[in-house]
C-alpha cells in the first residue's frame, strides 16, 4: 500500500527586534530622499524675486512644504530609532547624533513656516492689492530666512551627522567599514563648506560644495539600503557585549 506523506509546513522565521530595527532606521533614511522633489517643486519660489507678485498658484510650494514635514520627522525618526543600538558602543555620541537630528528637523520646519507664510502673503497680498514694493520685501526676507534655515538645517546638520553617526557605525562593525568611511570623508568637507558660507567666502552652488555633497549623499543612501536589505552585522554590541570590537572578554576585564 503506498503511504502519501504530507509536506511538513515551513515556519516562517520570526524576524528579531534588531532586524526590525534595521529595517526602521535603513526605511526612514531612504524615506528622507523625497527632500531631492523639492528641488524642482521650490525652483519657482526661491529663483523669481518677484514670485510674491505673480497671480500663479502655491501647489507647487505648499506640495514641497508637506514633503520637507514628511523628511523633518524621518530625519529624527532614524535618531530615535538607532539611539538604542548605538548607545551600547558610545552613549555620549549617540546622544549627540540624537540631538544634531532634532536640530535638523528643528531648522527644516523653521524653512517650511517662512515659505509657508511666503505663499499666505502671496494670496492676500494678490487679492487685496497690497504695495507692491512691501511685498517684494516681505517675500525676500521669508526666502532668505529660508536659505538661512536650509543652510544650517539641510547642510551643516547632516554632515554633523555623518560624523557622529559614522563614527559608531565605524567602531561597531554594524555595516560594512566603507559606508560609514564615506560620512566620516564627507563629513569635515561639508562643515568646512558651510563655514565657507558663512564667512562669505564660499558660494552655496560651487566646486567645494559640490564635492563635499557627493560622500555625504552616497554615505546615507548606501547606510539606509545596507539596513534595509542586509540589517545590522554581527557586532557585539547588537548581543548586549558592550566591549569594543575586537577586545576580549579579559581584556575588557582588565580594563576595567
């Protein structure tokens, strides 16, 4: 007599929290990359110095203003997400990675509210027939209240980032040495840049900005696919061994 023997179901491995976190952190990086549509969406807004004037619409504006909120709160979210696995090799850089990421969203959402208040002016000022040259002024001021906000929150933050952020993930092994290489590259080259800036001596579209931008950009779109694809890589701070990488149990012992 022939016996069917029934297929044992496969169980699905249940995925654990470190790889959850991964795939958090490594989803909200990538999500932060929307901020590139706003580019072309503020393009009108930022370039025409008489846009305040015009009788078009805001949609564009408005539009790009919803996706800087959407990549204010992604931004702290990978801060919030990460702090309890980076926290296990260097508490006191964690924090600090936490805190340069609420500062970030902080300054992105200051942007978001002056052209916000760009494009209520905008209407009012269309419909009621407000003088032209208070207008021109109003809309210039909240455009370089925006620069202003841009250059602090979306260049001097992120690179201050790279530098924290990639010093733990360097020191723990959690990705491959590479990545955080490039934040740790790009990093100093974007602060100097921003300091450039801010003595004048440096224009916001120029060779050393440019150069500064391509390994911080490399630097978070590479961490976040790694974490969502790959997770976190074995590391003793991701089994609760708090020692630094490499060190042995008596060795950390021994130290104290």
């Amino acid at each position: 007599m022939t016996h069917l023997v029934r297929p044992t179901a496969t169980k699905r491995v249940p995925m654990d929290s470190m790889r959850k976190t991964a795939l958090v952190a490594g989803a909200l990086y990538l999500l932060t990359f929307i901020a590139i549509g706003t580019l072309t969406l503020y393009t009108p807004v930022l370039k025409d110095p008489a846009y305040i004037l015009s009788s078009g619409g805001d949609t564009g504006l408005r539009w790009g203003a919803l996706l800087e909120v959407i990549v204010a709160l992604a931004g702290i979210g990978t801060a919030v997400t990460l702090f309890p696995v980076v926290r296990r090799q260097n508490e006191a850089l964690a924090l600090g990675f936490v805190t340069s990421r609420v500062i970030e969203g902080a300054m992105i959402l200051t942007g978001v509210v002056s052209l916000l208040s760009l494009a209520t002016l905008h209407q009012a000022g269309v419909a009621a027939g407000t003088d032209s040259g208070l207008l021109r002024a109003s809309g210039a001021s909240l455009v370089a209240t925006y620069n202003a906000a841009f250059l602090i929150g979306q260049t001097l933050m992120p690179a201050t980032n790279a530098v924290l952020l990639g010093t733990l993930m360097y020191r723990s092994g959690l990705v491959p040495r590479i990545i955080p290489t490039l934040g740790l590259i790009g990093g100093p080259l974007m602060i100097s840049s921003v300091i450039g800036q801010v003595i004048g001596i440096n224009e916001q579209i120029s060779v050393w900005s440019g150069i500064a931008l391509l390994p911080i950009f490399v630097w978070e779109l590479a961490l976040g696919l790694w974490l969502v694809l790959k997770g976190f890589r074995p590391s003793p701070i991701t089994s609760g061994d708090t020692r630094p990488v490499g060190m042995s149990p008596a060795a950390a012992v021994a130290a104290g």
